[in-house]
C-alpha cells in the first residue's frame, strides 16, 4: 500500500512536469510563427522599399552665356539646347560617358542655345561627339544663317528633323520602349502665331510616368527657352493653370522676360538659371531675382550656372523634384 501510495503521489508530478513542458512548447512556436509572419511582412516591405522606382535627372549644365539641359532616364539621354558651343556640352557629356543623344531640341535659332548642335558629329566613332538620333525645332521664322547651317549638319549626318509645336508631344523611355518615361508636352509655340527669335522658344512642360502614373505637378519642369514677356502671357492665356515645380528661368534671368504674374503663376519651388559668369547682359536681373525670392519665399530655391556651375535635380517617384 506504500508503495502504491508513493506511486501515484509521483504520477501527479510528472503530469505536472509534461504539462509545463507543453505550454512552453506552445509559446515557443507561437513566438517562432509570430517572428515568421512579422518577418515575412517586415521582408516584403523592405523589398518594396530596395526596388527603386525609375527616376529621372535633369542637369542644367555650365555651358557659359547659353542654355543646355540633360534629360536622363534609365540610360539614356536627351538635350534642350545646346549651349554656344559645344565645348561645355561635350566635356561633360564625356565626363557622363554619354556617347548617344536620343534627341536634341532647338528651342530657337540664336547661337547661345544651338551653337553646340553646329559641331556635332555623326556618332559615338567621334570620340568627342556624340551621336544624335532625332531633332526637335519649332516655328521660329528668324536665325536665317544659323538655321540654315544647323539643317545643313542634319542633312550631312542623316539626322532626322521634326518641327513641334503645341500639342504635340516628345517622350524619352527606357531601351525597352515601354511608357515608363519623361513625357515632355509642347505648350508653345501654337502653330497658328508666326513667331521669330526668343518669343517662339519651344516651351516643354516635363512629367515623370511610371507604371502608367504621373508624378503630380511637384514632379513638373518647365523649360522655357528664350520666351518674354509677351510669350508668357499668350502661354498662360492658353494654358491658365500652368504650374511647375521646378522653373528654367526665361531668357537667363533677363527683365525682358520674368514677369510678375508668370513666376506667380508658375509657382516654382525651384528656379535655375543658366548664365555666364560676368556676361556683358547683366543676367540675371536685380529685378528679376527680386521676383522669383517674393514667389518662391526663400532665394536659397535660386540656383545659377554662373555661381553654383552643373546644376542637378532627380525627378522621384513620391516626391517629386529633389535637389
């Protein structure tokens, strides 16, 4: 009987025993799916996170008195103009090791915006050359000789020539041809205003598409050429809710252009201006930069070729332009 006694005196203990062994068995696995779902979850979120979005960078380059912007995506590039000369350019499109131009726009025929295109070459066999695949010009009536030679390089290399007005439209996509890309619009000139000089300057409002998407008005560049006054009251005429976030400030900075209600309309959060380094035009302008510091609240948003040389910006999917 005492043994029988002391036999089930221990039967209660190892139940106990088995018992903890279980519920701490379960908290155990309870902690190791908790772990596996937060980890699963904390995984996709980071790989959502290390797969960037496509993004674009736009490069005001210093090209001296004259204008030349960088559009690149997904590798490959494109030119709004192209300086007075094609040293600026070609130096720092070397530097970029970019050997292809997808296309070159002339905003308007004056040497300081399309000097550089009368010394391109016919590919990357030029080592200080880069190819050009298409070129972009607009209505302008005026430029006689510089227009003249500039279709004379085109013909001598086989570059095709299209003229863009408003409402046409100029896309620069990734090697795969797919609709990811900058979508650059053609506000101005209209086609049914002859125009000749500065006051015809091709104007391209810049958005960012991806995956079927547009980057709202904060992913937006405006460039705007040579355009005056006049130019941008006619543009806003047509286009009332013109808006963009990053501003090519028109004509170098020039009181011949920039007027109030523009840049008030416009509303840029940032401003370049490309200018050369004490230029006998004295551009920029007081005035104008007065301007552009009342709409935009802070002249650090100001950013000049003169002064700050290249200027970068990314286009990004989410947040717009970044500097």
């Amino acid at each position: 009987m005492e043994m029988d006694m002391e036999t089930n005196m221990e039967e209660p203990k190892a139940t106990g025993r088995w018992m903890f062994f279980w519920v701490g068995f379960g908290a155990l696995v309870w902690v190791a799916l908790g772990c596996l779902v937060f980890g699963l979850a904390g995984c996709t979120y980071v790989s959502g996170a290390g797969v960037q979005e496509s993004q674009a960078k736009v490069s005001f380059l210093d090209v001296g008195q004259g204008l030349a912007v960088l559009l690149e995506y997904e590798g490959r590039y494109a030119l709004y103009d192209v300086g007075p000369d094609s040293v600026g350019v070609f130096d720092s499109l070397r530097a970029r090791g970019v050997d292809t131009l997808e296309w070159v726009v002339a905003s308007h025929y004056h040497r300081d915006h399309v000097g550089g295109l009368l010394e391109l070459g016919a590919g990357p066999s030029k080592v200080s050359k880069p190819a050009v695949k298409r070129l972009y010009v607009g209505l302008d009536t005026a430029g006689g000789f510089i227009r003249d030679s500039l279709f004379r390089q085109a013909r001598r290399f086989g570059i095709p020539v299209d003229t863009v007005f408003r409402g046409h439209e100029i896309v620069l996509q990734d090697k795969n041809g797919v609709a990811d890309g900058l979508r650059l619009k053609v506000l101005w000139p209209p086609e049914f205003l002859p125009l000749g000089g500065n006051e015809s300057s091709v104007v391209l409002e810049c958005r960012l598409e991806t995956s079927g998407s547009q980057v709202d008005d904060g992913g937006t560049l405006l460039l705007t050429g040579d355009i005056d006054t006049a130019a941008e009251r006619r543009l806003l005429e047509l286009s009332p809710s013109l808006r963009a976030s990053l501003l090519q400030v028109p004509h170098h900075g020039s009181s011949g252009s920039n007027s109030l209600g523009f840049l008030s309309q416009v509303s840029p959060r940032y401003a370049a201006i490309s200018v050369g380094k004490d230029n006998g035009y004295g551009h920029p302008t007081a005035e104008v930069l007065r301007k552009i510091e009342i709409v935009a609240g802070d002249s650090s948003t100001v950013f000049r070729t003169d002064l700050d040389g290249t200027i970068s910006f990314q286009i990004v999917p989410g947040m717009g332009v970044v500097k």
